[in-house]
C-alpha cells in the first residue's frame, strides 16, 4: 500500500471507507475553515481505494444534500490504479447540525459544540453577539444616576446627545432596548442590580500574599460604570503612593499607573465571556498585580498581537461601543498597547498577557530594579547604583564601572558575575572592549532607556 505524504490537520481528513459517520466530519468542516475528507485512505495515510465508486458518486452527494442541506465537490481521484473519492467542502455562512447536534474542527479532531461555547457559535452565525440580546429587564431598571453620568461623558464624541432627549430615544439609539426589554448589554452598563439578571456579572479584588494567603478581599458589584470605580479603588488601597512637586503643581505617583490599571479593568469587562459563571479576578501581589478575566481571545488575534497594532474584534460589542462614547476607551485594538505604553512610560517592566484557565491575563509587574527592591537582594552600593544607571542608560562597561566607582578591573568583573549570577544582568560579547552588560530580559527600541523587564524571583 502507498503511504499518503500529506498528513491529516484541520482542512484534510482521511477515511478508509464511506459511512454516514462521515457525516459528522462533513458538518465540522462546514462549520470550521472547510476542508476536504479523502475517501480510500486509512488513518496511518495509506492508500487503500474504494469499491464501487461510481456508485458512491452518485449516493455521497445525495446523502450530504439530504442530511446536511450543503452541496459539496465530489471527485474521483486514481493513485498507482486505486480509486479515491475526494469531497470537498467550503466553509457555510449557516450553522451545519448533524442529527441535532453542531461539530467543529480543531487541528485533526472533530469536537461537538455545545453548553455555552453553541450558544456563541448560533449567535456569530447569525451575526449578533450575545449582549445584544434582550433580557427580561426593563427600562423601569435603570440606574438613572449612571445614565445621567454617561449622557455628560458622551457629549464629546455624541454632540446630538442631551439629558432633554427620551430616555427610550437615546436607548432605542444605542441599540440597548427593543420591544421595551433592555438588552443584556443596556442591563450590564446601566442597570440598578445587573446581577440580578444576569448572575454571573460581578468582580472582585483580592489582596494576596502568596497564592494561598488572602488578606483583603472586595466585591464589586453593579453596573460595569460602578464596577469600574470600585475595582480602582480596591486595588489603590494596597499600593503605595508618593508625590513630585512640579512647579506649584503637587503629581502623585503610584507604584503603577492607575490609568494603565484601569484600562485594564475596563478590558476584562468588556470582553469577558458573561455566559461563563466565573467572575472576573483581581489579585494583587507584594510584586505584581494580575487581572483575570474568563473567555479567551478570539482565534484570529493572538497573545502577541495585543502589543502591536490590531484589528478590535469584541466579544460584547454593544458594551465596547458605550464605553468608547463615554471616552474610557480610545479607539478598538489600542487599549492593549496602551496598556504596554504606560506601564513602560512608567519606568515599569512590560506588562505580560497570557491566556490561561480559560480566560485572559494581564499581569502589572512592579520595578524590580528599584533601589529599594535592590538592598534586600544584599547587592553593595555600587552594584546598586550600577543597576540604576543601566536602567538609565541602557547599558554598562567594564572599564565605565571601573571609572564609575574607582576599583580595579578584578573587583569589576566580581560584581557583573554576582549581578549575573542574581539574574539582574545579562552579558553581551565575550572578552575585550565589545563587552557589555544589560538588565536581565531587556529588549531595546524606540523608548531608548526603557526595556522589558521580567519579573525576578
């Protein structure tokens, strides 16, 4: 028997014979990329061919039409004298069910839909997102108070709007009510008590001092306007803050940037996945601040691209609209790299993003080059003023240490082999005047001085 060089994976699938089993994989294609199903080929990739097949040329196109509503290419292939049968199916704008039930391809796997992640899959076929949905609230629900406040944030980027206009109107406007029942989103974002509806809407802060060791928690409940407010100042009440006088202006300064924390904040609510019944999870640490939100990015954006220029693809674009009216998002795709912007503009280590438990992570990390931080590792004091002219300048001599500090080249190459050794510097080049050291895990560019900085354990 021939071994078929071209492997299955997420477009291709082979089958040593025609049974309606088939069916299933038809539909997963259909509801996936498309792909092709090769008839006359077993699993391992070995040509096997088909008996009587012009009759299933006449028999699979019928069946898939009948059962499956979809019109597929079927072609007869021949390889060393054996016959294949080769269907082809494109990716249909209409979900595809098979006996009642929705598949879906993922690499060389056939998965069914179902629970919350179908409810989801309906809702994109049929272009809608699930917070444009109607709930069972009705405008008699609303929190006035935050409808007047937005109605005063949206004058900047809606002029039209006033606080004389119907309330309905400006609902009926913002597509958040129909048929007099909000949507999910209009209960979400202005909404006296969301969670009486929707259950799984609420969020809290945690004060961590290990992973297990809980000292403060705060539950922040509400519509995502109060929400918002409560989880910064959940989060400031455990940062340090100092101030920098300006002139005659007093400025003050946190261990992070509250507005890179809030965008954050305002990130995890707009794009969580609210059929999920976790909550959304802040835990903030002696050294890092991590914001959890559960539902993960969709497929065509990665954890890479959320530091460079994207396209804005949001779960819950009803939510993403009214946030951006009210002027606490710019425009869709730059929240993230903002994020990155002000935590560097900050002096602070890049923050990371990661999808993990079935959501996204955004994690703050403090500077762990700072003075303070640094006499606790035991460094001497020139090792220290060493680190805080790297994170300055960039990078570090042998022979500019020695002038720095006035010591011979054997005391200078001890200290770079104990900031080594720490994990704080990295050395560049092998031996002579090419040699230098940055700060560990750090990538220069455009920011000159300002690097991307791991967390040090």
């Amino acid at each position: 028997m021939k071994n078929i060089e071209k492997m299955e994976g997420q477009n291709l699938e082979f089958k040593s014979s025609w049974s309606d089993e088939c069916l299933k994989t038809i539909s997963a294609f259909a509801n996936s990329e498309g792909g092709d199903l090769v008839v006359g080929i077993d699993d391992n990739g070995n040509l096997i061919g088909v008996k009587n097949a012009k009759k299933l040329l006449e028999d699979i196109p019928n069946k898939i039409k009948n059962k499956l509503s979809i019109i597929p290419h079927v072609n007869l292939d021949e390889v060393e004298g054996k016959e294949t049968i080769r269907i082809e199916i494109e990716p249909s704008i209409n979900p595809i069910s098979y006996s009642g039930r929705f598949y879906k391809r993922t690499g060389s796997t056939v998965q069914e839909v179902s629970g919350a992640d179908l409810t989801v899959f309906l809702l994109s076929r049929s272009g809608r997102t699930w917070d444009a949905l109607p709930s069972n609230a009705g405008i008699d629900d609303l929190d006035k108070e935050t409808f007047e406040r937005f109605i005063g944030m949206a004058k900047k980027r809606l002029p039209e709007i006033s606080e004389k206009d119907d309330v309905g109107k400006i609902l009926k406007n913002l597509e958040l009510i129909g048929d007099g029942k909000l949507t999910n989103a209009g209960v979400l974002l202005f909404g006296m008590k969301p969670q009486r509806y929707i259950t799984s809407s609420g969020a809290r802060v945690g004060r961590f001092k290990t992973d297990i060791d809980i000292l403060d928690t705060v539950e922040a409940t509400g519509n995502l306007f109060k929400q918002v407010d409560a989880l910064l100042e959940g989060i400031k009440k455990h940062l340090n803050v100092r101030f920098e006088i300006k002139g005659i202006e007093r400025k003050d300064i946190w261990d992070y940037p509250l507005e890179a924390i809030r965008e954050g904040l305002i990130n995890a609510l707009i794009h969580r996945d609210y059929l999920s019944t976790a909550d959304i999870q802040i835990k903030v640490y002696d050294d890092r601040i991590k914001v959890w939100n559960p539902g993960k990015l969709p497929h065509e954006i990665t954890v890479e691209d959320l530091k460079k220029e994207h396209g804005s693809i949001p779960r819950n674009r009803s939510l993403a609209y009214v946030f951006y009216y009210a002027g606490y998002i710019e425009k869709w795709g730059s929240g993230t790299m903002r994020i990155v912007d002000l935590c560097l503009d900050h002096g602070l280590p890049e923050p990371e993003f990661k999808e993990e438990t079935g959501g996204l992570s955004i994690y703050f990390y403090k500077d762990v080059y700072s003075e303070e931080h640094l006499i606790k590792t035991g460094l001497n004091e020139r090792q220290i003023k060493a680190v805080v002219y790297v994170k300055d300048r960039g990078k570090i001599t042998n022979n500019e240490y020695q002038d720095l500090f006035g010591v011979s080249k054997k005391t200078s190459s001890r200290d770079f082999e104990e900031l080594v050794k720490l994990n704080l510097f990295e050395k560049h080049g092998t031996t002579g005047k090419g040699t230098y050291y940055v700060l560990k895990g750090s990538q220069r560019g455009q920011r000159g001085h300002k690097g991307v900085l791991k967390e040090q354990n």
